[in-house]
C-alpha cells in the first residue's frame, strides 16, 4: 500500500491488517491511502487511486454515469466527519466495469492531521465479484484472529440497525469461518425468529428465505444445542446425527430440517448473551469444508458473539427509546379543531432510521373570540429531552393564547420569557398565527414568527410566495426582545402552508433551493383536495437525504361560493 505524503507505516499496516476493501479520504475526499483489498476489489493500482478524488473516480449509478456530487453520501459524509453506510452504491472499476458496493465512513485518528476518514466497502452483489476470500478452516492465525475481532467490533458497533448489524456479521464469518451462518432471534414475547440462514456461493453470500422465520418456543428442559445456546447455556457442537433420534421439541424437528436442506456436517452453536439477557444464537456449520469444528474454534467464536451480543443490545436499546420518543411524541400531537370556512390537516413523519427523534411539531385550536389559533415549531435537540421539551411549550402557548387576547407577538414574548425559567428548552423556532373571518367574510392571517422557516401561502389559481414579514430571533435567545407582528389576507381557496425545517433543509443543497423546490411543488398541487396536497407535497418536497423529523400544518381557506370551477 501507498499514500500520498507517505502515510506513517502503522496507518499502512492497520489498513492491511483489514479483510475488507478500505481507503482513507482527507477533508476534501481525496484519496490519500488505500489497502490491497481495496485495490483488487477495483481493479485498480494503488498508484492510480492515490491522489484522486474517490467520489469523481469511483461513484458510478448502475448505468455507469457519474452520481452527482450532491447526490452522494458518501462524499458528504467524509466531508462533514460523520459516520454513515449504506448500500446499493456502485463503484468503477479499472476495467470498466461496476463493482456493486455496500459501505461505511467513519472519522478515523491516525495521527494524522486533519484527521482523514475511514471508508470500508466490499461487494454487495454479482456483478463484477472479487476473488472469494479464502475460508480460514478453522486455522486463523493469530494476527487473523485480532483482526477479525477488531472488525467485528468496527462494524457491528457503527450501526445501531439490527437487520444492518446481522447482516454485518454473517458477511463477517462466511466464507472466512464457515459455509453456513445462521442466526436465531428472541423477541419481546420470548418468541424465537430464525432471522438469517446464509451460506457462501459463488464470492457471495445467499440466503435462504425458505428455512427463515418464525420458530417454535424454547424448551426449558431440552439438551439439545441450539436449545440450549437459546436459554444462554455454554457453545456446543452439533451434527445431522444430533438430531437423528425422536426429538424433544419442535425447535429439534426444525433443526433435523435444517441440517439435511443445508448438507451441513458440523456444527458449532453459540449464545448472543449480553449482561442482562439472552439474545439469540449464531450457529456456524461447515458442508463444503472438510474439517470439523474442534474445541480450538470455540474461544474465538464465542469471542465475536460477544462483541456481536454487545452491539445487538445497544441497537435494541436504541430503537426501543427511539419508539418511545417516538409515541410520546405522536401522542403529544393534537387533534385539529373542526372549524367554519376552512379546512385542516397536518401530517407528522419521524427522522429515518439512523436519526433520533426530534422536537417538530404542530398545534392548532379556538380561542374564545372565535379566532383559529395556528402553531409549527422546532425544539432544538433529538431525544426524549426535546420530545419533553415540545411539550411543554406547546402547553404553555396554549394557556397564554387561550387565556390573554393578545396578538402573536405578545403572546410569543411571554413564552419566551416563561421558557427560561419553566420550560426545559434552551433553545426553539416557533410560528404562531391567528386566523380570523371579518363581517365582510374576508379571512385575515396575524403572525409573528421566531426564528422559523417562512408560513407558505398557496392562492388557488397556484400563486405561491412566502409570508416573509414578522421575523424575530428564535426562543432562547433574547427573551426581553419586543416581537414584532405582520398582517396578510387569505384570499377565497387559498391554502396556508406551516412546516418544519425538515422539509426544506439538505447537505447537498442551500436552504434557497430547498425552499425553492417546496414553493414549485405547492403550486403545482394547489388543485389538490387538502388531505392529496398535503401527501403529495411531503413526497415530493421532503429530501432524500434529510436526516430531521417533518411536521406540517395545512389550512385552507373555503372557496368563494361565486367563483365558476375550473
């Protein structure tokens, strides 16, 4: 391996030391190390990798045209220093062909300065297939051994995804460990799933969708391995003859099925046993291999599924506090008001999976002299904190605007002060409205907006432009501040747009663009019937690389009953 400027030999050996295709990008996305793997997998020299940038020579769509480059995310995350991975990428080879790829960046200290990223890839389908990494028979050596550990703990702990993590380990020990890998889960309900039976075919790895899926309960009294890796007892062996007898259980019926579809000769089981709970089990069997597992391979095998039983446990715990932000928060959520002269709704969509739940959120009611009161705003923050937190201020404007007949500005200034010393919010957006009908049937907007993206006003004719007036600092910030407040006319049929900045924003755009691109969406929906526009709107205007929650509030205002249709 080479690298620009010479890379420190420790860097150089610590990528070698890698089983998977690697290179280190420096703060721009050049190039600046590459490891053997790497450089066979694309067909290239290390020489003619080195000092390019990766995402000009490698970043292909499946039709071999170059990606734009605020279309990857790979460059975009090597540029902002944040792990991410993914997959469905394809890279060019050096002989013209395209390498489908999955992958992951990862911000990496060498010693080097700038701290240069970390991107690890290899194949992720059958085009272009590397040389199949050679299966290790249970005869590692010992400097193999460590660097299957470390990557184990490197890829299995950068992605807090179950299914992503699996999937990570069983490309991890087949073919290097093993023919076959399969991996049995418990669930919630103590229920068992047979998540992955995978085997090595052809450089790749298959699986077998029809040995996977639900399985029977463990037994409590049954020695037989898989039952027992599954109550967390120690690793055993196992053999088609292990099941040959009458069986116990229908865990064992299930097991004599998947010895005799697999052709598997020998097999060891293993718990995925974390500190406070059984996890599962990961089961490696060799058929195309000669050799038998022995008591050699099980210290190592028991070595991953530990690391694995750790990264399992932190992804679960994950998600299962995301899904708690997560209902918190949609149960926080109001039902709109039933309203005279105009129409309501609002849509909420969480962060994608690799995010944590946000503070978006909405809020519309009555006030007692009849006006509708409208509310979208944004807690700063992504967690049960900022899920609490939006609580609390949306409850808060709700008792100042229901209970003092003030205008937006007013109300929103005694928020803020009340936030400082009440709500735990540190900082907030926020747009608040009222929406009045006058004796002439004209329908009046008052707002006042803090430091949130501009209320987005739809005639029905699909004139669309942004209510920019009545902009004041965010909450938080100054809270002596006076605010000010802005005016504006609903005409008949028009539709007002309140959103959070999850619509707009994007690492590969600026906020104009964003903001652009949801103006254009909007008029072209303004024909829509409400519930349409809103769906359309946040499946057209909603980026693809957002990372934040979405919260949107829709109004529209009824049509003049003397205005002809069409």
């Amino acid at each position: 391996m080479t690298g620009a400027g010479g890379p420190q030999e420790a860097v150089a050996r610590a990528l070698e030391a890698l089983g998977t295709g690697a290179y280190l990008a420096d703060e721009r996305g050049t190039i600046i190390a590459v490891n053997a793997r790497g450089a066979q997998l694309l067909a290239r020299p290390a020489a003619g990798l080195v000092g390019h940038d990766a995402h000009d020579l490698l970043h292909r769509n499946s039709c071999g045209e170059p990606v734009p480059r605020a279309q990857c995310r790979i460059r975009e995350s090597i540029l902002s220093g944040h792990t991410d991975q993914g997959r469905d990428e394809w890279f060019e080879r050096g002989d013209g062909t395209l390498l489908p790829v999955a992958w992951m960046t990862t911000p990496c200290d060498t010693g080097l300065r700038p701290s240069p990223t970390l991107v690890l890839f290899h194949s992720a389908g059958n085009s272009a297939r590397p040389a199949q990494r050679p299966p290790a028979s249970g005869r590692l050596t010992e400097l193999e051994r460590l660097t299957l550990l470390a990557e184990t703990t490197t890829l299995l702990t950068s992605t807090l995804d179950i299914e992503e993590a699996l999937r990570r380990l069983v490309h991890l020990v087949v073919p290097r460990l093993a023919d076959w890998a399969v991996i049995d889960l418990i669930g919630e309900r103590d229920e068992v799933s047979r998540f992955a039976v995978a085997h090595a075919e052809a450089g790749t790895v298959a699986f077998r969708e029809d040995l996977q899926g639900p399985m029977p309960p463990v037994p409590q009294e049954s020695r037989m391995p898989l039952s027992r890796a599954l109550r967390g007892v120690a690793s055993s062996f196992a053999g088609p003859e292990t099941y040959q007898g009458p069986p116990d259980s229908g865990i064992a019926v299930e097991q004599r099925r998947l010895f005799e579809a697999t052709g598997m000769h020998s097999a060891i089981v293993v718990p995925l046993r974390s500190l406070h709970e059984v996890l599962g089990a990961l089961t490696l069997g060799r058929a195309d291999q000669p050799e038998r597992f022995t008591t050699a391979d099980t210290t190592l095998l028991e070595d991953i599924a530990r690391r694995a039983s750790f990264a399992l446990e932190n992804a679960r715990l994950y998600q299962r506090q995301r899904k708690v932000a997560e209902t918190m928060q949609r149960h926080l959520l109001p039902k709109l008001p039933r309203t005279s002269g105009k129409t309501m709704t609002a849509r909420y969509l969480p962060a994608p999976d690799d995010s944590q739940v946000g503070g978006d959120w909405y809020d519309a009611f009555l006030l007692k002299d009849g006006a509708t009161a409208l509310a979208v705003g944004d807690v700063v923050g992504h967690d049960l904190d900022a899920a609490a937190g939006m609580s609390q201020l949306r409850n808060m404007l709700r008792a100042y605007a229901l209970s003092q007949q003030q205008p937006p500005s007013k109300i929103v200034e005694w928020l803020d002060q009340a936030t400082r010393d009440i709500a735990e919010v540190s900082m907030a957006t926020l747009v608040f409205a009222r929406m009045t009908h006058t004796d002439g049937g004209r329908c009046e907007l008052s707002w006042t907006n803090a430091g949130h993206p501009p209320p987005l006003l739809v005639s029905r004719d699909g004139m669309a432009h942004y209510l920019t007036d009545g902009h004041g600092v965010l909450l938080g910030i100054a809270p002596e501040q006076v605010r000010p407040d802005a005016t504006a006319e609903l005409p008949p049929g028009a539709t007002l747009v309140l959103y959070t900045d999850g619509l707009i924003e994007s690492p590969g755009r600026s906020l104009d663009e964003g903001l652009e691109r949801l103006r254009r969406h909007a008029a072209s929906l303004a024909h829509r019937p409400l519930e349409s526009f809103a769906d359309e709107l946040l499946a057209r205007s909603r980026p693809p690389d957002n990372d934040d929650d979405v919260a949107l509030l829709a109004v529209r205002n009824a049509p003049d009953p003397t205005t002809p249709v069409g």
